[in-house]
C-alpha cells in the first residue's frame, strides 16, 4: 500500500493508481475533461493539473501515479488560476450556443464553466469553423463544438478497433475528422454511437426526428403506433433524476399514451418473434448441414460492420430482421388487416437505446409491399425531450400497461437488451424443440456476465452445441477473424456492437466521465432487465400467447413463406469508403 497527503488527508491506496483516481476515492474532486477511465488516460486538456511537493511547475494527475510519501494540492489559488486559463483558451475557440445545444444541461465544459464562475472569455480571437456533417440518418458532427479532448477518437480506435475519426492537421487548425475529411455516412463507420456517449459536448450527437414524430401525431389522418425496446424501459428513469437501472416501463407507458401516440406496444414481443424465427434457423442450419457458425443479426451497428470488413462471411448472418424491425412489418401488415387500419396510414415509431437503428430503418431492405417497416426511430434521449416539452411530471406518473394484442411479452424478450441475452433467450428455444418438451431450465448463466467474450459448450437432446457472445466490435473482429481463417468451431455466435449490448446503446442517456469512473452503469441497467426476465409469467419466447396467435391467423409456421416475407431481410457487401 502507498501512503500520502492530498489537501492535508492522510490517504492510504494500493500501488500503480493515478493520483485522480486516489483523490476521488477520497471524495476529492478534480475537473476533467479528457479523462475517460480505461479509454482515454492522456493528459491533453490539463484540467487535472495538481502541485506535488518538491516537484516544479504542475502534475497532471490523470496519468500520474501514486508515490510513497507523496504531498498533493489539488485546489491551491495557483492551480485554481492555471485551471482558469486552461478553461479560457478552451472556451476561446468554441461556439457558445448552449442554450440550443442538445447537451445544454448535460454538458462537462458547461459545468466546468458554471463550477469557475465563467462570464467573460479572456482570449476572443480568431475561430475555426467547420461544416456541419449531418449527411448520415444516425450521427450528426459538429467540430464547431469539439474541444478536442480526442475521447471520442479513443473510443472509436481503442473500444470499438474502427477508427474512422482521428486528429488531422496541425496547431490552430487541428481538428477531429475522418479520411479527407469525408462525412461519417462515407467511411467506416458503423454508427454505433459509442463516440456520442464518450463526447463530453455536443460535438456529436445522434439525428434527431421528434418534429415529424411531432407532425405524425397531429396528424388525424395518420394513425401513429410505437414500440418501445427492453433497454429503454431501464435507462429512461436517469433522465428525470431517477437511480441508475430503474424499471420505468408503467411509467414510461402512460407517458405516450399522453404525448398522444394511438397504440403503444412493446418491442419485446417483436424479440420474442425474432428467437421463434431465428432458433427455427438454427435448427435447420444444424440439422441440414447449412453454414455455421450462424450469428446473429440484431444489432445493426454490427451488421454494417460485417458488410464493410467481412462481405465473405454474411452468409453466417441470420436473415432474421431485428426485433423492431419485425414488429414493424407485423403492425402494418397483421395488426392493419385485422383492425382495420389502412396499412399506408399506419407511422411506426420505434423507441431505442441505439442510433444504428436509425440507419437500419432507412435501408432500402426494410420494407414489404413498398411500406416502411418502420418510420421513425427515436432515442431514449429524444424521447425524454418530447416528454419534458409535453410538460409530462415523468416520476409521479401512474403505471399503465402496454396495449393488446401484441402487449404481451416473454421475460426472453427482456434480455435481449443486454450481451448474451438474444444468446440466452434462443437456447431456451432451441433446446425446447431439440428435446421435444418444456424444459424447466431457463437460465443459461454461461452466456451471462459483463466478459467482452464470453464462450459455452452446451449438452442439449446429446448433441454438444458451442456458442459465444461477443459484445463491442473489437471482440466482434476476434470473432470474425477466427471464423475466417477456420479456427473457429462455434454453432452459433451473437454479437452486438455496443460494450454491454443495448443497456449501452449510443442513443442511452449520457453519464459524465465521473459517473462512469464510480459506477457500474452496465451492470446496474442488465440486473434490472434480469429482474424483468425472472418475474415475468412466460420466459420463453415460442409460449408468447400473443407470438402464437399471430403465427396462427397470419403468418403460419416459423420459417414457412410468409415469416420470410415479414420477418427476414437479406444483407450485402458495402465498400468502406465511398469516396
């Protein structure tokens, strides 16, 4: 252990910490803004700056580690002035729209600000100004407001191993940018959003679409329904002040049946559509002796990236559509027969916690009978803005339930939002069929966890099935590179592109630099879908009573030509660069 002195506290850590990291376990507080823990551990914007006796000039105390012995001030009138001008230069170069900035309120150079008592700018000069690249359907840039704390690049070359932004140019004139400068929709991308959760301004942020949900709903001819994904219901709460992983599902309900959508239905029947229609997939794969591994294709942010690195493999892919995407076809094609609905006067709206969404719902293959499967995706986020613009007092809201027929859900459906979930979910399917019973084993704790990569080797009816779950997209890249080269002898592999799945979506609410260093946001917002999953009544997907009615009156068997009209997509190879 190392002894030492910060502000006058005797403080005892174990060897090899920062000196930010021992000051905060002591509830010592020291401004970042380029500190991201485990991503971004540099020292560039030098807002960390502390004295060390015996030492000249300051120490940034992001990078530097604890010494025997050692005396720290961290909040001397020098190191407070030094931080000012650090601030200031800072501030020099930035646009100052906060008041109609997307992260007004949640930003960390505006608290910063605010925390120094900000209200001039000493060093007004020359500014840099950038385009705004709002080309793509998921990701807006605006490098008019980049502080170039280069977390964003950290995360995009380190967390997810793309790298489609890095630091170009020199001096003034560096910025954070893609090859030549392209827009985000022309290179590799994947849209994942990672970048926005990491970005500690509004540099980026994902593509808004409240105002024509906004014009749907006041539309009298149009008849608007929504869905709402797993990871939604357990995020949502933070953005009204409510603890981490709180169930806000009867809440979040009543909330848009009053923003004054015609349907709200949950999307977790959609996931339970998903495993019926993807372990029927498997199950022929592995029986008819068809391409295996097969991976799952739930996570658009994922299948982008296998589209532009891996075109030779997508026959592994499942040609199952998401969840969302699935209940979408179903209401503009079931539920408007069997109402009554015109089908062309049906908006779908989905709420998740991810942007890729947005993008998955533009594709050109996401529609049947010239119909849209879905209109609009909105973020968990963007939804919290039409609720606080309707003026909705979110926490003191009664509970309502989701609407029939298709409210019903399994506790399967639940776990789809976190990593190993749609893993977990199908082998309670498949291993129902394989054995020709109801199992009563339901959890399958190997697939489990917050392991980046995490593998199985399960006896279901004597066959030994290997499956692995990869979450994050440098994981996925082992996976994929194992595969290729014929290393690989997995029967089944999920994937999604977010660390943590869908609880860590990029359109999730946004948690500062602090929050994330002192809390588990992951595990908290999976131990709520789990909770979910294990009170609910049905737990397996096939037993959905509202899945089995519409296989019934409309679709048939799983796998026969209608699910595949509905419920299947195919996907091709895309160049990296379009330029």
């Amino acid at each position: 252990m190392i002894n030492l002195v910060i502000d006058g506290k005797q403080i005892q850590v174990e060897e090899n910490i920062t000196i930010l990291e021992a000051a905060r376990r002591n509830g010592i507080d020291i401004p970042t803004l380029c500190f991201l823990k485990e991503i971004n551990e540099v020292g560039d914007c030098r807002m960390c700056i502390v004295e060390v006796e015996g030492r000249r000039g300051f120490v940034t105390s992001c990078i530097q580690k604890v010494e025997e012995g050692m005396v720290v001030k961290t909040h001397s009138q020098e190191i407070l002035e030094a931080r000012k001008i650090i601030l200031d230069l800072i501030l020099s170069n930035h646009h100052k729209d906060c008041l109609t900035c997307s992260r007004n309120g949640n930003c960390e150079l505006q608290n910063l600000a605010m925390k120094f008592n900000v209200q001039k700018i000493e060093y007004e000069g020359e500014m840099t100004e950038h385009e705004v690249d709002d080309k793509s359907p998921s990701i807006v840039r605006d490098l008019n407001k980049c502080i170039l704390c280069r977390r964003c690049v950290a995360t995009c070359k380190n967390v997810q191993e793309i790298g489609a932004i890095d630091c170009t140019e020199r001096g003034f004139n560096s910025c954070i940018s893609t090859v030549d400068n392209q827009s985000l929709n022309d290179v590799d991308c994947t849209f994942c959003g990672q970048c926005i959760q990491s970005c500690p301004t509004g540099a980026l942020k994902e593509k808004e679409y409240i105002e024509e949900v906004w014009a749907n709903l006041k539309d009298e001819n149009i008849y608007t329904v929504v869905q709402t994904a797993p990871a939604v219901r357990v995020a949502l709460g933070e953005e009204f002040g409510m603890p981490i992983g709180t169930n806000v599902k009867g809440k979040m309900v009543t909330a848009l049946k009053n923003l004054g959508f015609d349907k709200v239905f949950d999307t977790n029947t959609g996931a339970d559509f998903t495993i019926v229609e993807e372990a029927t997939e498997f199950l022929e794969r592995l029986q008819d002796g068809g391409k295996l591994p097969m991976i799952t294709s739930c996570s658009p942010g994922w299948v982008r990236f296998a589209e532009k690195n891996y075109p030779d493999l997508l026959g592994h892919l499942s040609s199952c559509k998401s969840p969302h995407q699935m209940f979408g076809a179903i209401i503009k094609s079931y539920f408007a027969e069997k109402y009554g609905v015109p089908a062309e006067k049906i908006c779908v709206v989905s709420i998740m916690p991810c942007i890729a969404k947005k993008y998955e719902a533009s594709r050109e293959e996401m529609e049947v009978d010239g119909l849209r499967d879905v209109d609009y995706v909105l973020t968990t986020r963007e939804l919290a803005k039409m609720i606080r613009q309707a003026n909705i007092d979110f926490v003191n809201l009664e509970d309502s339930n989701f609407d029939d027929p298709m409210g019903e859900a399994s506790g399967a459906g639940a776990i789809f939002g976190t990593t190993g979930g749609v893993m977990e979910a199908a082998l309670r399917t498949a291993a129902d069929v394989l054995e020709g019973k109801n199992l009563e084993h339901l959890n399958y704790e190997q697939v489990r966890g917050e392991k980046g990569i995490k593998e199985a080797s399960l006896n279901i009816a004597g066959k030994e099935l290997k499956v692995v779950v990869a979450s994050g997209l440098a994981n996925a890249r082992k996976i994929m590179e194992q595969i290729k080269e014929g290393k690989a002898d997995y029967h089944f592999v999920e994937i999604m592109a977010c660390p943590g799945g869908c609880i860590m979506g990029g359109g999730q609410p946004i948690k500062n630099s602090k929050v994330r260093s002192a809390v588990d946001v992951r595990k908290l917002r999976a131990d709520a879908l789990y909770t979910i999953d294990e009170a609910s009544i049905v737990r397996k997907s096939h037993e959905n009573p509202a899945v089995k009615q519409v296989y019934a009156e409309f679709l048939g068997k799983p796998g026969d030509e209608k699910a595949h009209k509905y419920l299947h997509t195919h996907y091709t190879p895309k160049a990296k660069y379009n330029f």
